[in-house]
C-alpha cells in the first residue's frame, strides 16, 4: 500500500509539473490566456486584474469579526505562514451557490497542510476578485490538520459534526450574512391514546430529571437528524415500550432557551393511537424504570404537571383531545421543490372524536 501511494504521489507531482511547464509555457506565447479543465478540480488562472472593489490582504492573518456567532465572539488567528505569490495554479474545487457564495469539495482537499494553504491562497484571491460571498469550507476529521491553516487564513468555526468541521468566512467588507449555525434541539413527547379502552401510556425514567422520583410522564425523546417529528414519536414509543402507534397530531408546541451549551429548544407534543393487537409494553431497562397503561382519571390525577402552570396547560390540551373537544394541528407532508416537506398548521372545523381531519388552531 505504501508503494502505491509512493507511486500516486509521484505521479501527481509529475503531471502538476508538467502542466505549470505547459501553462508557463502557454502564457509565454498567448500572453495569459485562461487554463481550464474539464476535471472537477477546475483548474483555473486566478483573475487578478479584475477589481470592483477594496481588496483583502492574505499576506497576514486577519482577525474575523463573525455576526453569525453567539455574542458577536471574536476569532484572533495567529500569524499565517508564508505563501508564495499567487499565480497560475490550481484552485480548491468547489461548486457555486445561488447566493454568490462557495462550497469547498471537501473530496479532494488535500492532506499536506501546506498544498492547502497555497490552494487556499490562490483560491481566496480569485473569490474576492469576482466578488463573492460567503465560502463554506467543510474538513473532514481525516484531515483536521488543515483546520488551523484555514483559520489563519480568516476562516471562523461554524458548526462541528462527528465526521467533519465546517468552517466559513464573509469575504465583502461588510456585515457578515451568513446564517448562524444551529440553534435549536428539537424534542417530542407522546400523548398516546387508546381510544377504545380509554387508556393513556405512561413511563418512569431510569435517568434524566426525574430519575428516581417515582414521577409517571408521557414518552418523550430527541430527534434523530433528517427525523420528521411524528416519525420520532413513534420510535420513541417503540423503542421505549415496545408499542407500536402511529401518529395523529400535533397538541402542543413548546420553545425554550435553556438547553445545553447555549441552544434553544422546541418540544413537541403529538397525539398518537396504538395499533390494535401491537399494545403489548417491553420495558427499555436501560431507560425506563416501568412502563404503564393509565385510565384518564389516572393521568389527569397526576400531580406532578400541576407543579408546572406550562405543564398543566399541556395536560389540559391532552385531556381535551381525548375527550373529543381540540383536534389539534394537522401535519402533512406536501411535495416542494426536490423534496416533501412537513406542514403543521390547523383548520377551523371542530373537533371531531379527537381525530386530526378538522384540527383546531392552538
């Protein structure tokens, strides 16, 4: 393996060799003609005549004043490495957006912190010179050596993930506008109702807030990525009981600002009806303590949410959709654009036993 990678490196540097030859050798005679390529690593003289505007140094690294992150923080990078003059050369990869901004092909970034910077450079000066906007820069975590290059270079952390670091930089002389990373944890609870026995399903945790406390709560959990909210709830609820339910509707939404490292987060209560023949509960050890089916009388006898004037209000509209007098908010997945998307909203019908066809607005 090592001899093949030998070999790839060797060829790779033989073939860039060749082309700057031939591309020298191409300006020479044709006095800076335009090199490109039909590879995706768009091979490219960089437009420096060009200039519509106040030009960026990259000679030294700057300080990025991002607007997009949490308090107006402040990136100090230190100082860049030398790069050599851009010239003729190959840019990073990258695709264009509908906003004038750049995507980085985190694909085929390079491993040598080095190759990157001199990319990068070359890279840098030919967006600002035909005026765009915002680059995004992903780096895998193969490759996070190329991290502090990039921020040497004014690039601030955006967001992180197990598999990458998305890195983005503002080049106009102006308010930075691209969007701030994500700010909300999205959570579910499951109001679910056996309508025919007249019967609601409740759990104790095993760990969380109310460990050890005896207390009975609805099933609850968080999104899993790409997750659509009545497909969450019915995985908690499988996944926690062992009872299959399908879900009906949305009762209540709840935002708040105090979930960790300084996020919001929005939790949704949605009505769900268990499928006959599958009400059977499997208690998940590792999470809950018990598991139960409760009489309405039960649930509304629970003392705990009449702690909680927020809670309390949430049990109310459950108890008013089992009982037939709030339908809810309907959530339909309509098709837009490249793909289906969910649509929560109500309707002006009433209620008709508890079901989401005619939903009442909160």
């Amino acid at each position: 393996m090592h001899r093949i990678a030998s070999l790839s490196s060797c060829i790779q540097l033989c073939s860039r060799a060749l082309l700057q030859h031939k591309t020298a050798a191409f300006r020479h005679s044709s006095r800076g003609a335009s090199i490109t390529a039909a590879s995706p690593v768009r091979l490219r003289q960089p437009n420096f005549s060009r200039s519509t505007g106040p030009r960026q140094s990259l000679s030294s690294a700057p300080t990025v004043h991002s607007t997009s992150l949490r308090n107006q923080k402040v990136f100090s990078t230190s100082v860049a490495p030398e790069l050599a003059p851009a010239s003729v050369g190959e840019m990073l990869a990258h695709t264009g957006d509908i906003y004038d901004g750049v995507a980085v092909d985190a694909d085929q970034l390079p491993q040598d912190p080095a190759e990157f910077a001199q990319l990068l450079k070359i890279s840098l000066e030919e967006w600002i010179s035909t005026d765009r906007k915002g680059i995004w820069l992903r780096i895998p975590l193969t490759h996070a050596q190329l991290v502090p290059v990039a921020t040497a270079q004014g690039f601030y952390p955006h967001h992180a993930e197990r598999e990458y670091f998305m890195l983005a930089r503002w080049l106009p002389d102006s308010e930075d506008k691209l969007p701030a990373n994500p700010s909300h944890q999205v959570g579910v609870g499951a109001f679910v109702f056996d309508r025919a026995e007249q019967k609601v399903l409740m759990v104790q945790e095993r760990n969380g807030p109310l460990k050890g406390t005896g207390v009975w709560k609805m099933p609850t959990g968080l999104l899993m990525a790409r997750e659509d909210i009545g497909a969450a709830a019915e995985r908690e609820v499988l996944e926690e009981t062992g009872v299959t339910a399908t879900f009906k509707s949305v009762l209540t939404i709840r935002q708040a600002h105090t979930a960790l490292w300084d996020k919001s987060d929005m939790f949704i209560v949605l009505a769900l009806e268990p499928v006959e023949g599958k009400k059977g509960i499997t208690v998940q050890e590792d999470e809950l303590d018990g598991a139960q089916w409760q009489t309405l009388d039960q649930f509304e006898a629970n003392p705990f949410p009449q702690q909680y004037p927020l809670l309390a209000k949430i049990m109310e509209r459950c108890l008013a959709y089992a009982r037939g007098t709030y339908a809810g908010l309907d959530a339909v997945k309509y098709p837009h654009r490249r793909a289906e998307q969910l649509l929560i909203y109500g309707t002006s019908g009433e209620a008709e036993n508890g079901s989401a066809t005619d939903a009442a607005k909160l």
